[in-house]
C-alpha cells in the first residue's frame, strides 16, 4: 500500500537498493515523527531540536521522487490526478469523521452547544488555511509540492549535463534572491500584505528550493554528508552568539520558521544532513524492513488519526505545562493512537470493503488503504 502523504516505497530484488529506498521510507517517518512531536508540548529545548521536521520531510520526498523518475518520464496529467486525491480525498474523508464523532460525543454525553467548532472552523479545515483545525498545513505544502514536482524534475534533467556544483551554485544565488526579495517585501509593502506574501508566497518557495536542493543531494558522496552538516550550521550558531551577545537570551528559530530563513534554515539543513547519514548507514540497518515499509506507506493515516488522539489526550490528560514527562507520555499516547486506528482501519478495509460488489466501495477502499 503506498503512502498517500509521501511517495510510494519502491520495491526492488536488490538488497543494497533496498536498504536505500528503506532509508528514505524511514526519513519520511521520522520527519512525520518530528512535527507529531511537536503537537504533544513539549519542553522548549525539546521543541527546539525537533524543529526541521517539513525540511526533513521536503527532502526526503525530493529523493524519492528522484529516484522513481530517474530512468522514466513523469506523466504529468495522471501524476496529478492520482497525487492530488491522493492528499486530498483522505484528508476530507478524515476530517468529516473527526466532526461527525467529536460532534455525536457532545451531543449524547455532554452538551450539544459546547462543541468546539464553529462552521467556519470547519470549512476552513476543507481548505487547509489559516482559521481551520491545527495540524492540517503540512498538506498544503505537500499540495503545493506536488503541483511543483513535473517543473522540478524538468529542471533538473535541464541541468543534468552541467556539473553538480554547478546546479548546487544556482541554487544557492536563488536562496539569496529569494532572502533579498523577503526583505525588500518588508520594508516597501504595508504589514498585512508582507505577512500574507510570507504565508502564501515564500514560505512555499523555501520549501520548493528545498525539493529542488533534494532532487539531487543523492549524487553527493556520503563523506560529504557530514562535512555539509557542519558546516550548514555555522549561521545557526553566529546568530545564537549574536543574539546573546546582544540581547542575552537564546530565540527558537520557530521565530525564523514564516518563511523560512537563514536561522531556521541553517539549523533545519545540519539537522537533515544527519538524519540523512543515519538513516542511510545506522538506522534502516536496525531497524527491520518490514515496519519501515509499512510506517511510511501509512503516514497519512497515521498523522490523521493522530490528530484525534491529540483531542482525546487534552481531554484526559490535560495540558503538559511544557514537561517533559507528561509531553512524553502525550506522545506516546497520540502515536500508539495513530498506529492503532491505522491498523483497525486496515483490517476493516481489508475485510469488509475490498471484496464488495460494487465498484465504489472498492474504490473507497484503494482510498482508505
């Protein structure tokens, strides 16, 4: 069952290149794993070093992607058809249950007029915007890579006879136009209009510079992984001196994050590097295929179904004050909640609606499954 959220896992006889398209399945989970980590309120510094969790998720999307088409055309009209109600159908079928249920929960055991979300609420949670339920944006950003991904791909293959260094250089004058534009966008424009370009302009060229940056981070030599990492953190650590020296306090590059920029970035791009080196070398060798496989190719459902039990958590649990124990304790819970919905979901699939008669429960089924 492919992922939804991600791409597909690619199968394959060879165990070498197996156990790389596995460390990329794992890549994806732990970058999912990172931002769930962040739902459940955690401490600061905790919350601090999972902060590369979409640039994770971004990069590692590029890498598959990349290899998927690396020897075949991209069908363009049947890519988008199938990616985009791969993202969108589940997610609207999710949110009209996670209504439906919190709504029936108040109205048979409390009280009706307390349910929490108003109907804007709600139809805003269709359109993954701002005034909707938290947790929905990654697949806004996910929509938006999709769309992106025929002209990245055309790019590349544009630069492929052009030397790496070569294409990695364009990349890098293009983030520092796009950190040029950012600023000239904030001293001309009036406020509300310069937020508005950060939320829906910049944000998402960060994040499209970064799957074009993905697209080929496969064809560096992994003794460089490691040597970027560090040296990509060199910003990150001037502007932490900087902002002692001068306000004597450390910032979370949280406030760098809307858009994207050189403190958040700087961070978010070691982080990745590493992560990239252990899932390829450590972690995919500990870890058994087999749970990898299927972590990635339930993402979706996992990340939604998260989402109630984070519901169900602050109902039971209450709030975690930013401690690590109780943080902890939430995570677990909201991740063995996603899991085991997902599983439960399966099986119900699996036996009731893949067998059925008509066409559209099957259908239905290839969609929740």
């Amino acid at each position: 069952m492919a992922s939804v959220l991600t791409q597909p896992h690619l199968k394959t006889k060879n165990t070498s290149t197996q156990q790389r398209d596995s460390s990329l399945d794992l890549m994806r989970f732990i970058g999912l794993l990172i931002i769930m980590l962040a739902h459940s309120q955690p401490p600061a510094w905790l919350f601090q070093l999972r902060n590369f969790g979409t640039p994770l998720l971004i990069v590692a999307s590029a890498l598959t992607v990349s290899k998927i088409y690396k020897t075949r055309q991209l069908p363009i009209k049947e890519f988008y058809q199938k990616r985009l109600i791969k993202l969108t159908v589940p997610s609207w079928i999710f949110l009209t249950l996670y209504f439906s249920l919190i709504y029936a929960a108040f109205f048979l055991f409390g009280n009706a007029a307390d349910y929490p979300y108003s109907l804007r609420t709600v139809l805003k949670s269709y359109m993954y915007g701002g005034g909707g339920i938290d947790y929905l944006w990654i697949l806004r950003v996910y929509i938006f890579i999709a769309l992106f991904t025929p002209f990245a791909l055309r790019l590349k293959s544009s630069n492929t006879p052009s030397t790496l260094s070569a294409y990695f250089l364009f990349l890098f004058f293009g983030y520092l136009f796009y950190e040029l534009l950012i600023s000239l966008t904030h001293l001309v424009l009036p406020v509300p209009l310069s937020k508005s370009m950060d939320a829906n302009i910049f944000t998402l060229l960060a994040y499209a510079l970064l799957f074009l940056y993905g697209l080929r981070l496969d064809e560096i030599k992994k003794n460089k992984i490691l040597l970027i990492a560090g040296l990509s953190i060199i910003p990150f650590v001037g502007m932490v001196i900087y902002n002692f020296a001068t306000f004597d306090m450390f910032y979370q590059t949280q406030v760098d994050k809307y858009p994207p920029r050189m403190y958040y970035l700087s961070y978010a791009f070691c982080c990745l590097h590493i992560v990239y080196f252990l899932c390829d070398k450590v972690l995919v060798k500990i870890i058994p295929v087999r749970i990898i496989t299927w972590l990635s190719a339930n993402s979706l459902w996992v990340y939604l179904w998260h989402i109630m039990g984070i519901f169900i958590a602050d109902l039971l649990l209450g709030s975690t004050n930013k401690e690590l124990l109780p943080s902890l304790t939430k995570a677990c819970f909201i991740l063995w909640f996603g899991i085991m919905l997902t599983l439960l979901q399966n099986y119900l699939v699996n036996r009731y609606l893949k067998s059925s008669q008509y066409l559209v429960i099957r259908r239905l089924a290839t969609v929740l499954s």
